[in-house]
C-alpha cells in the first residue's frame, strides 16, 4: 500500500500529530477512560459542568444491569 507524507503545515494545525501521539491516546483511553474523556470534555464549554464521566457499561448481564 502507498503512504503519503503529511504536509509539515497541515500537520502543524492538526488535532493529532503523528501516529505515535495517537497510540499514546489511543492507549490512554482504554486504559484510563474517565480521565482520558473528562479532559477531552474539560476542552467544551458547559452550562453545568459535569460531575461524572460515563455512562458506565456493564458487559455481563448476570453481573446486573447493563448500564448505569
């Protein structure tokens, strides 16, 4: 398969800049979601700002229900 280089002025304004911050987010998203989400949303204006980052999901229904 062909790759492109990125333009260093496009790449410059991007949101993620290289592969390798985008396996470091990536990364810090499954590992430690409430941190990770709440500073993406702390980048928002809020009218109320939240308290809690979720929802949370529970994958095992005989665990109780699937979603708080």
């Amino acid at each position: 398969s062909e790759m492109f280089k990125v333009p260093e002025n496009l790449r410059a304004k991007a949101h993620v800049k290289s592969m390798e911050e985008h396996k470091a987010m990536y990364k810090a998203s499954i590992e430690d979601p409430e941190t990770f989400w709440g500073d993406v949303a702390r980048q928002f204006h809020w009218e109320t700002p939240f308290t809690k980052v979720g929802p949370t999901y529970n994958f095992d229904g005989a665990k109780g229900p699937d979603r708080t």
